[in-house]
C-alpha cells in the first residue's frame, strides 16, 4: 500500500484530505510543522490525526530555523515583495516542504502531500522546494485535482464528508476574510478584503498589533543589537532568533509598527489583495537598515539594493532552493560578514 | 569686464561672494531661483542684491517647474536615495543650474558662480548639471577655491568683511544644525546631528510636519487623482502641480507624515547624516505605488524596481542631465503611459 | 461555421491541419507569412492551399517590416540570448501572430492556428503575441491537443493522410536534423544534433556562408552606415532594411562569417542545441558595436550592457508585445537618438 | 631618511624614476613584479637597479597567481569590458600593488611609488589597490606630479638624465605605439592607434597570434577540462594555471584567435583605442562558456550574464579589493561550485 506524508494543520481542508487520502489507498503520515500558528492544543492536534486514520502523527517545531535561517537572510538582502510585503508566508513554505520530504525519508513515504489551493502562491511555493530537495518526489495537490474539487464544491460538503466519516469539526462563525499567521507576521487576503472600496486595515481584526491611532501618543525605545548583520540580542538580552522576533512582535504591537495593505501579483499570474501585519519583523528591518547605513560600503549597498527586489521575487515565487537562490546568499553573506 | 550670474540667495555666503566677485572684477548679475524657500519679502532680495553691487538681480519662480518636471517624474519612478531619502534638495539643483544658465546667455555673462561647499553633494550637482547644459560653460566655486577659503575661514571673517563693505547682516542666534527648505521638503544637517547618539527626530525643530505622536488620533481621508501616473487633483480639486505639493504638505504635516532620520552616502564619499521632511511628497509617493500595484504589468513593475535605486542614485550624484538619465526617464514615461 | 486563420507554410505540418481543421467543422483561411523563408513558388503554395480546402489563401510579404521593425531594434540593443544567439527565429515569431490576427479581423475569423510543436518555444511566442494583441484571441495549436497527437503518432501517418484526402505530399529524404529560415538567419536543431559528441558546424550543411576555413585569406572592406544607429547603406548604396540585410547576408556568407553552435535555455524548461548561421546579422551587430564605441556616454553603455541580456530574454521567450518590452523599446529609442 | 618601493620595471620611466626618488631623499627598494611580461635576463634587470642605486632589488614571480586568482575567477565571470574586452593589463594591476605593499611592510618602507601616467587607467588601479589594502599607504605617483613632469617634459630629458646619471639607456627605434605584455595578453594602444582611419589590426605587429587569414585552413582540436568551471588540464594534460595559459596561447596563436579592436571608455572620463590579443584566455572564455551551457541553471546564468558587466567594470576600473567586488566572487564562487 502506498504511503504518503500529509502536511496537516487540523483544520478542515487537511482534516478532509486526511480522510480521502485513505480512500484513494493511502497509508498517511501527518506531520504538523509548528512555525508559530495559533493552535489548540498539541495533543489534540495528534489525536486528531490519529482519529482521522493516520498511521503516524507528528508535531515538528521549526519556529526557531524559521527564523534563524529563512526570515534573517532575507531580512539581511532587506528583501520585500513588491517594495513592502515583508513575505512571512513565502518564507515558511519551503520550511514545510523540507520538513515533509525528511520524514518522508524517514517513514518511507511515497509521495507528498498538501492542503494549498490551485490560484494561490503556496501551490508553487510547496511544489518548488520539494521537487528541489528531491526531483524525483511525487507531490499530491488535491485542490489542484478536477476529481477532489467537484467532490469537494464548497465548504458544506467537506463538513458533511467529515461527519460521515465521524471526524469532530469544529462550527466555525464565518469569517470576513482568511488569514494566515506564523510567529512571523499574519496574512489576511479573500473575502472582503477582495473588493477594493473597503479600507483594508479597517476591516481586518488585527492580532499582533494596536493601529498607530490607538498606539501610545509616546516613545517607546528599544535597543537591537546585531553581531555580523544578524540580531543577536533586544534590549541587551541575548536571545535566540525566536526570541528576538517574539520580543519585538511585542514591542512593535503594541507602538501600532508593521502594517500594510496592498495589492500584490502573484506567482500564478493575477493580481491579489493583502493585508499584513508583522511588527518585529519591521522594527528589524529598519534597524537592520539603519546598522548599514552606519557600516555598509556605497558600492555594495547600492548594487544591494538592485538585487534586492529579485531576491524578494524569488521568496515570493517560491524559488527558495535553486541555484540563484544560493548564489545571492552567497553574495550577502560575504556582504554582512564584513 | 568679465562678468557673471551668481545663484544668489540673500543669506551671508552668497553676499560675501557677491562682494568678493566684484573684487575679482566681475559684473555680477544676482539671481535669485525661488525654489520655495523661506525668504524675507522680494523686494528686499533684490535691493540687497543692489546694495551688493549686483549689475542686475531678478527673482525666478520655478516652482511649478520644480514640481512637474523634477520632482514628479522621480516620484514616477519610485526613486528614494538608499531606500528612503525622497531627493528633494537633490532634485532642485540641476535646475538652479538651468535657470542660472539661460540667464547668463541672456546677459551675455562669461561665468556661473554658486556659493555650495566643498564636501557637499551641491557643488556637484550644480557643476555636472552646468556642464551638461553647457561644455563650454565656465563654473567659479568660490568655497572651492583656496585663496577664498582662507580669506574667510569662519563666520565671524565674513560678517566683518560685510560689514567692512556696508552690507547689513542681520544677527542669527547659531542654529544647532544647517537646513535647507524649498517647496518640497526642509532637510536638517550638520551640527548637532552630526553626533549619532543624539536622536535626530528629537533634536530637529520640524517646520512642516508635527511629530506622530502629537498627530490626531484619528483617520484624515484624502483623494489623490493620478492621470497616466501623474497627480492632477487632491480631494477631487484639479490643481497645478505646486498646488497639490503644498496641499498635501499641510494635510501630510498635521497627520505627522514624512519624516525620516538616516546616515547617507554623499557623492563624495563620505558618510553623512541627514533628518528629512517631506509630507506632501510622503503622500505622493505612497499614493502613486498603490496606483501602480492596481494598474501596472507585474514584469515591468519588477524591472522598475530593480532599476530605481539607480534613478536614485543619478539625481543624488546630480546627473539629472545626462544620456542615462535621459534614457531613464524614456522607459518610465512609456511605462506610465499606459 | 466558425472559422479560423492558420499560419500556412505549405509543408506537411500545415497541409494536415489545413485538412484536420476542415472536419473539425472551421472554415480555414490560409495565410503564408513571407519571412524570407525558401519556398517553392508562391503560385503553388496558393493553390496547395486551395486544394486542400481553404477559403481564402493569401502570401503576406513582410520581409522589410521583420527587418526594420524586428530585428533592427533588437540589433540595437545589442541584445544576443545567452550571450551569442541573434534571435532570428523568436524575431519572427509575433509578427506572425501579428499578421494572422490583422487578417483574422478582416475576414471575421473566430480563432488563431498555429502548426508550433510543443515542447518548442516557438507555441509560446505565438501564443503570448496574439494573447497580447487580443486578450480575447481563441488560439488553437493541434500540436498541443492530445487527440491531434494521438492521431497523428508520425510523419507516415500524416502522409498517408494527406495522400487519403488527395493532396500531394513531395516524398523528402529525412534530413539529420532540422532546419528554420528567414531572411535572417538560418536555425539547424534536433535530430543528429542532439548528440553532444557531434560538432554541430561539421555535420550542418549550410545555407547562408563559407566556414571560416573555405573564406578567402584575404579581406574583404565593406563600409556599412548608420543613422541614429540605424543601418541605412552598405558600401555606400542607401538600401531599404531587407535590401541591406540581404547584401550583408552575402558579404558575411563568402566570407564565413556568423555561424555559432551552442546549447541554450528554451523558456519551456529544456535544453536545447541550437547551430545557427546569420552572416548579414553579425556583420550588423559588429560594426553597429563599433559605431557605439565611438559615440554612446559610458554610462549609459554600461547600463544598456546589463540590460541587454533581458532584452533578449523577453524576445527569446516570447513577449515582444509587453509592457516591460515596450518600456525597454522606449529606453533605448531615447538612446540611439543621440 | 624616508623609504619606498618602487614598481620597477627597467625601463626608461622607472629607471629614471628610481634616480629621482633618490633625489628627493628616498631609500629605494626596486621590486619587479614578473608578470610574464618580455623581459631581458632577470640579473641583467637586478644588476640595472642596483646601478641605479637602488638599496635592494628583488623580482617576484606571480604569474601562477595572475592566472589563478585574477584572470581565473574574471573569466568563471564571463567578464569582458564593454562587451569585448578581456582585462588582461586590469587584472594585473591590483596584483602589482599588492605585492610592493607587501614587500614594503617586510622593509618597513614609508611610501610606494609606480610609474603609470596621469590620463591613464593604470594610476587609479594601481592606487585604489593600494589603498584598500592600507588605507594609510603613501602611493607617490610621479607622473601626476607637476613637478616631475615640468622635469621630464619628454623623452630626450628622460633619456638625458639618464645618461647624466651614468645610467645606461638602450636606444630603442620609436615604436608607432605602445604596448603592454604580461603572461594573460598583449595590449597596444597610443600612437598611430590614435587614428580612427588606421586599421588596428593592420597596423599592429602581433606578438602572440597570427592573423585569421595567415591561420592554417584546417581545423585543430584542443580538449580543455575544468572542475567546477576551474581550467585544469589542456588536452588532457594536468596543468598549473599558468600552464594552461601558456598551452592556449601557442595553440589559440598560431589559429588566429583572440584579437581585437575597439575604442573603450577609460575610467578616467576619455575615449582611447586599444588593441588586443588574448589567444589563449579567449579559448577560455569561449570553451567556459559552453561549459556553462551545459551545465548551469537558467535562472542563474541569466542574473549573472546581467552582472558580469558590473563585474568587468570594477576590474577595469580598478575595484579589485572592494567590498562590492567581494560580495560578487563569493557570488559566483558559490555559482562555479555546482
């Protein structure tokens, strides 16, 4: 019997594919990777899995590489998508993908698979990474299968599917929009947010960060120390990457620091409404731009900053693992090194 | 008798160098490029300029001028030196250069005279833009000049040497930084600003922007109208190009839009701190990037962005009137045609 | 009855579809783009077409156009794909897509065919060009279509087609490899050079020049003028852009020069070997490189040089008619201009 | 007494340069730097310094690092100055100044002193060089000295001086221009070059390659290996980097490859023609190249073939040990590596 590894957060989408996977022949390894999203809690998550039929269940804690190694390079190449979209989603799927391929390995897996819908960007993004860490890797993308959609028109029928099959959902108020959260930034798109009459931040319901309005009328100082253009510590205390960003997710929260809303082109082609909030993320950003004013050579800089749209195309897309991907690496770590 | 047109404007640098011109024997034609700077009335300008010696003085309004054909079309390209600094000292120099240059061929004058220092990025700017205009064209730099700057090697000197000559200076209280207005945004140096430990949106005493903090605590709306990605009209108001600067400098000012504090890289090599506010212009550029996130081809966007930093650059370093530039400025008014 | 506009060379490719496209229920109008390709006499191809059912058939010169309008400004980019291919194909490519959709609108054809194969680049840039004069364009390429595949496994079945419906099919001797024309070049691929451990200039057989060992050892002047960086004359003799390509093309041919063989990037994804051939070409990108030497500002030299290998990029891969080209069009009109 | 080194080459410039230093109350130490530049016997040299009365002489023999640290890594970038130039005096230049600076902290001399003229590019190369590698270095530049220039207005006053000195000076028939051999290539420039209706190809007597027309008619084939994209062996045969080199330039000289003629923009702002013949470096570059088509991936060779004019700029401008420059060879360090 084949056997595959589900990339599973609990929620719906992955609670039904966890279920039609098992139909199609399936054996299913879940594994939750944990990059900061709000989550009930842990045990429930894998009992859930296994209520649903999975033949192992797993939570892998990536919080700290996510930070540490996919949102600090970036920070350094001061990358962002489209001049302002700081890409705390694009970061953390090639994470995933990772993730998967290596317990695929480990439990012998066959192929992989993932919840992503077929316009979005994450599609590309887990499909990208895991044919660079394994050409040979077979991916399923059910939403992008005609027989799943046409199972699976809309939401009704993916909870009815669930009750038939006994698995526990939780009746969810509908909500405005969809939003996507990691202990980088959270993402909010769709729904109301796609038409563009409504003010954006004053839709969204906001979880990391007070708006500037209701922000302290007051100057809050903060210290963020960097060893080699890396953040190493805030307010003199040394701490972990994790840490540093939790800290400053804090800090910038509530000062109202890192909000934006935009429209963004995606990958896939079409244009798509964004709102975003990611304030640790921002407050390192700009004083990661303010420690380089202060060290960086001209030349460099500037070159720099013509490349540095290009890397943010190549986060955003999902190129992550490809040779050009490594090579400007390359080049910044020399740059920051100095 | 050779003589000369001086980019004149009033304060104590350029009135020493009008006294001293005619010692060198020069007629001395003053021209007095309003940028928007703040300034006495008119009319005493130019009876200054009189009182000085001056063959002729005249006043030239170019800020209509500075707004649509300088400041607009970088705005256009989302050009900001080192990632934030929005030009507007910049952008004014090439055409001072200008103005001073169709002045001296109308009165026949043999040399163009500015009174910018020598470490500075405006002795550049106005000798490449003068240059450009005019190989042939005969630049005199007085702070550039060894025997001048040890004629007046401090403040004290050149008052006496006015005074010596019968020119009324008037009495400033010594400003703890230098700054330098025009209609599109005062900058800050020098001074106090030049220790880094002093935090320059602190010490700086803002003349078109109240501080964030002391902003209202509420939403100001404001419509901003583009055609082919220049602004036309502000609150459905059609306006000259000067008219929505100045209306967005108020609406941007009293919402504490548009200051930044940074360390920049000068043409000539050294590294410079610089406090900016520029509100009107914040707006604009904010503004026109959301238009061009709903209208513009992904594939050129990228490209454009790619190549801003080096529109950046090209106006910083004062090659407003070069073949590059030229080129430049080709690519972005076909991008913004459509 | 819908009916449709097929690209019609009058080889074996187009004769089958002008048949298949009759039962699948279109009207064809046959139209033959003339791009200097070598061809039987146009009589005949006008009535293959008609016996094989077309319409309308009709020969479009567009020679000088592909020239002028083509190839002379990606000349002027000094624009080569990976470093050294002159793009003469992809060139050619959306002006065919132009002309068919030109005609398509003037006998009311509801669709676009095209006889491009599909793991070529040549279905991409016929596709993105009438994609982009027609958003609205039904575009059909058989080759793309499972059923037209299936029934047409080889070159057997497609002769034994044509011979069931009557229409005559020259009996060629397979060549070891295959072959694309026009007054600008010509293409060798597939077939024996597919082996790398061939030299691909030792087995093409060459249409347009000597190799460099059969050239005379002796040279040969030749003095080729520009205007604006535009050819206009060959030894002197104002000539239209064909008129000029085509002396060229017989300078450079005796004297064995623009022949390349290299392996190239095909936007589809795959590797490719490519043996080209473009004597006139080469000589025009040679002596209009001399030309710039002698007049182009340096920077802006240097700017066009890194933009050059994008430029050809978009032609390569198909997007003549884009935003991000025309805004590359416009920059660099602004720069010959000078 | 105040000590240098001098970039000593033993011929008339710094033969006379070394008397003068002397004058001026210098210690010279006479380094020459062999670059595999033609050159009497090496005791002949020594002993000329001495006479000269140099207080040490010594030549160092870097010609395996010039071709493996300098030319290797330009030409893994494919880099060539505006277009067609392949660097070999620009690469030279850093080194030069990297070993007098080292010889001269082994002497604990105060200042180093080369003789390149004042319109050249050789003076900014030679001294950026230097002072990157110590920014406290002294670099005395006669040639831009007035001074020294008002002393030795030509070459009779050199040759004058000289003799006065009781230095011997060979008289050498005046050449129609001047050239510069090393190991890489030979440049030729100046003189009859300075005329744009003189063919340079025709004019220049070639000291590496014959011309195409009196090359064999006959195909030679030559097998060149790398690992990872280094040259390592020459027709199967191991060979050091200079090895190499060498091998190429008989075998690419004796086929007439590797000249050219252009007119170049000089860092210092003048247009000049130059000659050259690179036979061997220029097999290089080509059979690198379709090394890299074979082998790189798409995405990556498109970015770098749009930075390898940057990287060809700073070598020929003299950025060698730059941090920009830095930044882009661990770019294509990691690039080579796959």
């Amino acid at each position: 019997m084949p056997s595959c590894v589900l990339a599973y957060s609990g929620g719906l989408d992955t609670s039904v594919i966890l279920l039609w996977l098992q139909e199609q022949g399936y054996d299913v390894h879940a594994v939750y990777v944990d990059l900061g999203q709000p989550c009930e809690d842990r045990a429930a998550i894998l009992e859930k899995a296994h209520t649903g039929g999975a033949v192992s269940a797993q939570i892998v804690d990536v919080q700290e590489e996510l930070c540490r190694d996919f949102a600090f390079p970036v920070l350094q190449w001061q990358a962002k998508y489209e001049s302002i979209y700081l890409l705390g989603t694009s970061i953390a799927r090639p994470l995933i993908s990772k993730v998967c391929l290596q317990i695929a390995r480990e439990v012998g897996a066959d192929a992989y698979v993932h919840g992503a819908t077929g316009k979005g960007n994450d599609q590309c993004r887990f499909q990208l990474a895991a044919e660079a860490l394994d050409p040979q890797v077979q991916v399923v993308a059910p939403w992008r299968m005609e027989s799943f959609r046409s199972q699976f028109p809309g939401r009704t029928e993916m909870i009815d599917y669930c009750r038939e099959k006994n698995i526990p959902v939780k009746a969810t108020a509908a909500k405005p929009y969809s939003s996507d959260e990691n202990c980088l930034h959270i993402s909010y798109e769709a729904g109301r947010l796609e038409d563009l009459d409504v003010n954006g931040v004053g839709v969204v319901d906001f979880g990391m960060t007070v708006s500037p309005q209701a922000a302290p009328d007051e100057v809050e100082q903060v210290t963020i120390s960097f060893e080699s253009g890396m953040p190493v510590a805030v307010n003199n205390k040394q701490l972990p990457a994790l840490g540093i960003v939790q800290t400053l997710n804090e800090i910038g929260g509530r000062n109202g620091v890192g909000r934006i809303d935009m429209v963004e082109n995606r990958f896939v082609g079409m244009k798509s409404r964004g709102v975003y909030e990611a304030p640790g993320m921002t407050l390192l950003y700009e004083t990661h731009m303010v420690l380089e004013q202060l060290t960086v050579d001209r030349e460099l800089m500037h070159l720099r900053s013509r490349l540095a749209p290009e890397v943010a195309e190549l986060v955003y897309y999902g190129f992550w693992y490809s040779p050009k991907f490594d090579a400007l690496l390359a080049f910044n770590r020399e740059a920051q090194s100095r």
